[in-house]
C-alpha cells in the first residue's frame, strides 16, 4: 500500500530539487556578491507580498529572538509555532510578554489597539492559522502596534494572507529545510540577508500551493457514519484541506501508531511531531483537559484519493484500540 499522508502541513515530503538551492551555501556571502538570480527572486516577493523587504530568515530560536530584541513588550497568543513560543519563554526576562486570550482574540486585539501603543516598540505575533486545531483567526486592521504573522499554513494552502507589518513563513511548511524561512516586512529585521538560494527556493515553493477543495468533510461525514459519536471536532471555523479530529475516549497516539503499519500517517499535535510527550499545547490553553487534548488527530493533506478506505482504516484501528484499552 502506498503512504498516505494525512499530516501534510506540518510533516510535508522533503522537496529534494529545492531543497538543494539552500543546503550547499553555508557562508556568509560579501554584500558585493548581489547575482542578479537573487535579486530578481526579491522583486518577485515583494511584489507578491507588497513589501519593501523579502528576506532569508532563520526560523527557528536565534531568529525569533533576534526580532523580538527589536521591541519593548510582546502580545501572543498560544497557538503560535514551538520556535516562536520558546523564544518567547526565554526573552520574557528582557522583554515586557503578555498573553492574549485567543477565545477573545478579536475583541482583546481591538482593545489593546485602542490604547496608546508605540507603534514601533510594540509586536503583536499571531499565526493566521492556529497550530493542531487549523482554526483560523479573524484579527483586526492593527494600527498602533506592529502586527507580525505567521502565515505559514495560509500561503501553502493559497489563502488570502490579508494585511500585516510583518509577515512569516516557515521553509519546512514547504518540503524546505527545517530553520529555514522568510520574513517580509517594509523595515529590516534580520542579520540574514545575503544567503544564497532561498528567494528562489521560496519563490518556486510558493507556486506549487496545494489546490484544495472539501474532501475533508467529506472524510469526517464518512468517519460520522461509521463512529457516530465517537467522532468529533475540536473546531468549526478551520482551514480547507485540514481536520482538527476528536477521537474520543482514546489517547491517538496509539491510532497514529496502528496506521502507521498501514503506511497511513497522521500527527496527534505539533508537540508530538517534534518528539515531546505531550498533549496539544493549544488545546490546552484553550482549556481542555490532557486526557482530552490526547485525542486530537490533526489531519492535513493535499489530496486523498480513496474516502473510504482511510475512513474504514481510521474507523477499524480506533475500535481495536478501545477494545484493547477495556
């Protein structure tokens, strides 16, 4: 049986041919050595994304705290990307860090952006789509402090990004690298900025969007028949070509693991994926409980050719494992 990837987004196939324009270049390049290459990818993102600046970013710790060096106090949200989070962890003792609440999100945005906020001094870091759930957050026109977005999951999918100051995006969304990135903004925020190969590894990665459509309700209307309520979501308002399943009563460690035999593979969250025993940060902070943020499946593709047999192969590992677990 062939792989069947259901963890698309955060765990994507390595794109070997782009992937090989980043990896060889590991030196720092003179700011004399401008090819013109790498110039005309430039243009090509900042034309795409109206900004002054489209440039190699390290997304990753050292990155993330290098631009935040760059403000007096942060507000963000916990559904943000590992990276971005425990840079946040480590410079709250420089820096003034403020949680926002993100089943408020929209209403606290409006208030802090009503107070006499220092532009300039003051980020506001969120992602466009919330890791592990997918949900998609409606944030306001910011205009007293410098909003930054991850849009990361937004761009793969080919969803309109909307307005921001800076914006982020993470290579490995893409097949890329892991730490390799890209910031676009109309100021300069990173020391990155004559790396050879990744404007045009992201402009090229950029073009091959996943074309998304609504198989994903159509698997959950399948999973619905054959679980009934033993299947749920943990959000309503998510992005095309995701699912934030809720395989009730069973940690989905165990589902991910059957699949895996099957060559069916799926991510119970983010923390999982990088290797840590956890349940979704998100759900968490959202309230839920560790025995039932354990039974998130965050599911994303790019296509899936056969419903039914993922649905029958879902619906058959969660029914052994519940037996198992009695």
């Amino acid at each position: 049986m062939k792989e069947i990837r259901l963890d698309f987004l955060v765990n994507p196939p390595l794109n070997k041919e782009l992937s090989s324009l980043l990896i060889p270049d590991f030196n720092f390049n003179s700011i004399a050595i401008k090819e013109q290459e790498l110039e005309l990818s430039r243009d090509k993102l900042k034309q795409r994304f109206s900004k002054n600046y489209a440039l190699p970013f390290n997304f990753a710790i050292g990155g993330f705290l290098e631009l935040f060096m760059n403000f007096k106090k942060i507000y963000y949200i916990d559904s943000l990307h590992y990276e971005i989070r425990r840079s946040l962890e480590i410079i709250s003792n420089v820096i003034e860090i403020e949680r926002i609440d993100m089943k408020n999100l929209y209403c606290d945005l409006m208030k802090i952006d009503d107070e006499l906020l220092a532009k300039d001094s003051t980020l506001i870091i969120l992602p466009l789509i919330n890791e592990d759930i997918f949900s998609i957050n409606k944030i306001p026109n910011i205009k007293n402090a410098t909003l930054a977005l991850d849009i990361s999951y937004a761009s793969r999918l080919g969803m309109d990004i909307g307005m921001s100051d800076i914006a982020l995006i993470n290579g490995a969304t893409f097949g890329l690298p892991s730490g390799f990135g890209l910031i676009l903004s109309d100021k300069i925020y990173t020391s990155t900025l004559y790396k050879k190969g990744v404007s045009e590894a992201f402009c090229r990665a950029l073009d091959e969007q996943i074309i998304t459509d609504s198989t994903n309700m159509d698997l959950f209307a399948k999973l619905k028949e054959l679980l009934e309520n033993d299947i749920d979501l943990f959000a309503q308002d998510f992005a095309p070509n995701t699912l934030p399943l809720r395989f009730r009563h069973i940690n989905t460690r165990n589902l991910i693991q059957h699949l895996y035999l099957d060559n069916i593979f799926l991510s119970g969250s983010q923390d999982c994926y990088l290797g840590f025993i956890k349940p979704s940060h998100t759900l968490t902070s959202l309230g839920f409980g560790q025995l039932a943020a354990r039974e998130l499946c965050a599911i994303s593709f790019d296509k899936i050719d056969d419903i039914s047999l993922i649905a029958s192969k879902m619906a058959e590992s969660y029914k052994m494992i519940r037996l198992m677990e009695f």
